[in-house]
C-alpha cells in the first residue's frame, strides 16, 4: 500500500518493482541539466545593445560583450560537469577544498571586463554540488525500498533481519559506501545514511 496526498493506493509487487528498479547512469547525471544551462546562458547571451531606451540601457549595452559572455557562460559549465562524473564513493570524500576544482566561486581575474554579461549569468550559475548529492541519494532511498519489500517478501522475522540485509547483496548496498544498510533493530528502521552536502549527513529511514 502506497499513500500519496492522503490517499492509499495497492500496488502489486510487480508494478512495486518495476516503480523502483535502478536508476541509469544518465538519469544519475547532471549532463543533461548542464546541457539546458547551456542554452539558456546563449539564449540570455542574444541582448540587442543597439536599440538603447534609456541613458542606462545604453551604458549597460556598451559595457557588454557578448562573445565573452557565451566564453564565460562555457567556463563555468565546463567546471561544474566535471563533478557530474565522480562516483558516490568519490563525491562522499569530496573535501571543500577540492571542491573548488569545480566550483565558480573563485573567479577569472577579469570580473572588471563586461560586467553586465556576468551580471545577466549570475542567476544561472550556481553550485550543482548538492545535486549530484540528491541524485545518489535518490538511488541510495531505491534501493533502501527495494531492500525493505525483499525482506517482507521473505518473510524475515525481525531476529534474522540484520543477517538478511549483510547477505542481500551488492544491488541493497548504501551507494556511497558500498556497505549494507543500516538496521535499527530497536525502533525496527531501516536506514540509509546519505549526504545532504560536503561534510553534512543526511538519513532516511523505512519502518519494518
């Protein structure tokens, strides 16, 4: 049984398991949002400068320079895909300091040269960090489901669930360390220790 917005739904296993089967590695990377950043930065890049309305418009158009925008636009893009293929293990080591390889946050030394081209980006660049967190943490909370519906698809008595999730196997496995879930046997919950960012853990719990 499913509740969704107050209302129960029955499923069957077959649909239960075809609902939380794995996710692919294209659905755990960030390449296709980074792909739509990348249009919309050419897309906010196209600012017409000729047809200046005010004293302002007009300075901002002098001061703007397209190309670099795109350049720029490309820069930070680039930086922020490299993280999109680190694995869970990887990304759960990430120091803050190594983190900077693919962050924008220290910038070129040449925020002083178009300006406005940065300012019309800033909206869109920001840290993708934490999404690549969320992605794991997505496949981290399938495969905690997969392993409570296996367990009372077994019919494990409480005392043998903690040797049930050691022997299940690879696929149950917490994707960020490669070790079996947790089992809380005193509150009989399930868990699964994520990370919600750099240095900050994040848990999800399934009661048995």
């Amino acid at each position: 049984i499913i509740r969704f917005t107050g209302i129960q739904y029955k499923l069957s296993l077959e649909k239960i398991n075809l609902i939380i089967k794995p996710l692919q590695e294209k659905e755990l990377s960030l390449e296709r949002i980074l792909q739509a950043h990348a249009a919309k930065a050419y897309y906010l890049s196209d600012v017409n400068i000729e047809n200046c309305r005010t004293p302002v418009d007009c300075i901002m158009g002098f001061l703007y320079q397209r190309n670099d925008t795109i350049n720029y636009a490309y820069w930070a893009i680039t930086r922020y895909s490299k993280i999109s293929f680190l694995t869970a293990a990887d990304l759960a080591d990430l120091t803050q300091e190594e983190a900077r390889r693919y962050s924008v946050t220290e910038r070129p030394p040449f925020l002083l040269y178009n300006p406005v081209g940065k300012l019309i980006l800033g909206p869109m660049i920001f840290g993708f960090t934490p999404y690549s967190f969320r992605m794991y943490n997505l496949e981290g909370l399938r495969r905690l489901v997969a392993l409570q519906l296996a367990i009372r698809e077994a019919g494990t008595e409480r005392d043998g669930i903690s040797g049930f999730i050691k022997n299940a196997g690879e696929s149950f496995n917490n994707p960020y360390t490669d070790e079996p879930m947790e089992w809380n046997s005193q509150d009989g919950l399930l868990v699964f220790t994520a990370r919600e960012n750099i240095g900050l853990k994040k848990y999800f719990k399934l009661r048995l």
